[in-house]
C-alpha cells in the first residue's frame, strides 16, 4: 500500500491521503534506542532495520491543499554531489539508504490522488532533514512552514552535521517561514482549531508535529520521526537519534494528548503501518 485516504462527511477538514515518497532502511538504534551514543552505534551497527516507508499526508481543508512533509528526492540516488563528501559523507550513508521507485515520486503520488504540485497551497514541514524536506522546489509561491527551532540549524556554521542538507534545504526560490508557537505551545494555522502545529523536539532541535482534527472523526497526529512506531512511545522508547531528554519529554506531551483525545489516532512518517491506521480511524 503506497496510499490511503479517508474521507469526512462535514466540517473544514474535508480528506486527510497517506502517501508514500519513498522508502528507507536504518541502524536498528534509530528505531528503538537505548541512550548509545550515535557515533557509536554509527560506526558499528552491522545490520539493516527492513525497508520503511517515508510518508506524507496531503490534506484536503476548506480553506487550501495542504502538504505535510515532502519526501525524499529521487534526486538522492543519481546526483553524485548530492550528499557531504569526506567522513561526514560516509556517516549519512551509514546511517540511512533511500529509494524512490518511480510511482513513488511526489508527481506521481500526487497525480494518483487527482492532484498536481501546483494545486499545493501550504505546505507544513516536520523537520529539515532530506526525506522529510527533500522535495521542496515546487514551492516557491506558497508558504512552507517550519518551527523557528528548526530553521535555527540553518544558521548553524555547519547544518550538515545537524542531518541539514543546507546546500539543497530550502532550494533557490523557495522561502521557508518561520513558525512561533503561542502561550499554550501551539501554531493554529486558520485559527479555527482544525490543523493545529505543536512543538515536539528532540529528534531535531525544532521538530513538529500537525495535529488534524476532523469534525466527524478522531483527532489525528502527524509526527514525523519523533517515533517509528506510535507502540513504543507508551514505553519510553525513543530513537537514538538526537536530544534524548527532550524526546522523552515529547513522548510524555504526546501522553498527555492521548488521555486528553483517548481516541487520538498518532500516524509517523515511517511506520508501516500508518496507511492501515489511517483507514481505520475511529469515528466521532
């Protein structure tokens, strides 16, 4: 399954379509970690977790076609300059390997939907690294959106060793706008509490996550890589991959949100089983 979507019958929210841009296979570590350092587990890690998905979501509002996250570019497998050189370059393609089967483009998942890149009118990232931000260049006349935190890495004299590809990330053209998040942490994009952006770091200094509330259904949570896969959050268990202090603090924010909406329905980028959950959300 490379789609899914799920129709409401009222409200704003009018669809909600799981897409796949691509596939990816990780250390074990960046799935279920432990507190490793991740220099070590780097330089040490002999086996492959299975091939994932790298999902999107592609939102049907009332108000726009909203985009979450873009993927990873096809770009990845055939530019030979694409990544860092050197030792930092041999580190990426340690810890991750990509695909991007053909039916599996941006374009291409799109067009299945009945859409084109052109029809995007928001597009909300994650986070900045690659196969979360790696398809950006459509973009350039609607507002891509990322936490202040994140677009900080930017600034940084060296993105790259942060996961930022920042000579790709944001692509010529493209402007990214910051996200301020309010009082009560949170960034309501039309201010009528239906795609709500909340801070959850850890993975990356200034990770986020939309929350989509439906009028007839469950809330969902996109979260981008805060986990691979929702079970493990009730455990504490965090990829070894970033701040893990300020993971494990949004596992329990994550928590909180669940006793909040017992119905909440939490959907990662690289869980396999993400499209399937989508297609059983609970009613209202």
């Amino acid at each position: 399954m490379t789609r899914a979507s799920r129709t409401y019958s009222a409200g704003p929210v009018r669809a909600v379509h799981g897409i796949t841009l691509g596939e990816v296979r990780v250390r074990p570590k960046n799935i279920e970690g432990t507190g490793t350092p991740m220099l070590w587990w780097t330089l040490t890690a002999r086996t492959w977790s299975p091939w994932l998905p790298v999902h999107a979501f592609v939102i049907e509002h009332e108000r726009g076609l909203l985009l979450f996250d873009t993927g990873q570019s096809p770009d990845s497998l055939t530019d030979p300059d694409y990544y860092p050189g050197g030792l930092l370059g041999w580190v990426y393609h340690r810890q991750a390997q990509f695909r991007v089967p053909a039916e599996q483009t941006l374009d291409a998942q799109l067009a299945e939907l009945g859409f084109a890149a052109s029809d995007i009118t928001h597009v909300v990232l994650s986070h900045l690294h690659q196969d979360h931000a790696g398809n950006l260049a459509p973009f350039a006349a609607v507002p891509v959106y990322a936490s202040a935190d994140e677009l900080a890495l930017l600034e940084q004299k060296t993105p790259e060793l942060h996961g930022v590809l920042s000579r790709r990330i944001p692509p010529a053209g493209v402007a990214l706008t910051p996200v301020a998040f309010d009082a009560d942490a949170q960034f309501d994009l039309f201010d009528d509490g239906t795609l709500v952006m909340l801070p959850t770091p850890g993975h990356t200094p200034g990770s986020m996550s939309l929350m989509v509330s439906p009028t007839d259904a469950a809330p969902l949570l996109l979260v981008g890589d805060v986990t691979y896969d929702p079970a493990l959050l009730a455990c504490g268990i965090v990829p070894d991959v970033g701040d893990r202090a300020a993971q494990l603090a949004t596992a329990r924010v994550i928590a909180d949100l669940q006793v909040q909406h017992p119905e909440l329905t939490v959907l990662a980028a690289h869980d396999r089983g993400a499209l399937a959950t989508l297609l059983a959300q609970t009613p209202q």
